[in-house]
C-alpha cells in the first residue's frame, strides 16, 4: 500500500479523515522524526492519489489512536511539529 504524507488544507482544528489534506508520497514511508507528537504520514489504499478510507475502515480509529497515545502504528506515523 501507498504512504500519504499529511499537509492540511483546510481550517484548524484538521480533518485527518479528509483526503484532501494528504499527498501521495509512494510505496516507501517519508521520513518522520521523534518525538511524536502529531500526525506525519499513514499508510492506506489509493484512490486517484488519495487516500481511500472507505477502504480501510479502521484506519481512522488507528490515527486516533496513534496520535493520543503518541505511539506510532503500522499505518500511521508521527513527527514532533505540524509542518
């Protein structure tokens, strides 16, 4: 599956279930340095270059968990800032 670093565009607080606040980076993770503190890059389906949660249903819960817990999982990671 294809990795999906997150860049938000729309307004804070953002919407980490929105497709459109990622981009498309390849098979490979990118680089995300501790700590871990908010949310780098998942890992999910594509659809058109986009995420496809419908895909992967649990994925959102994963994120959640992932960035209240600052723990990385095998389909979200973290970095120590927003940008």
């Amino acid at each position: 599956m294809p990795w999906y670093s997150f860049q938000p565009i729309d307004l804070y607080p953002h919407n980490v279930g929105s497709p459109n606040n990622y981009q498309l980076v390849g098979i490979n993770p990118p680089n995300c340095p501790n700590p871990n503190n908010f949310l780098c890059a998942i890992q999910a389906p594509d659809n058109a270059g986009k995420p496809n949660f419908g895909a992967a249903p649990n994925l959102i819960l994963e994120i959640a968990n992932a960035v209240n817990n600052r723990l990385e999982s095998t389909n979200v990671l973290l970095r120590p800032s927003l940008t």
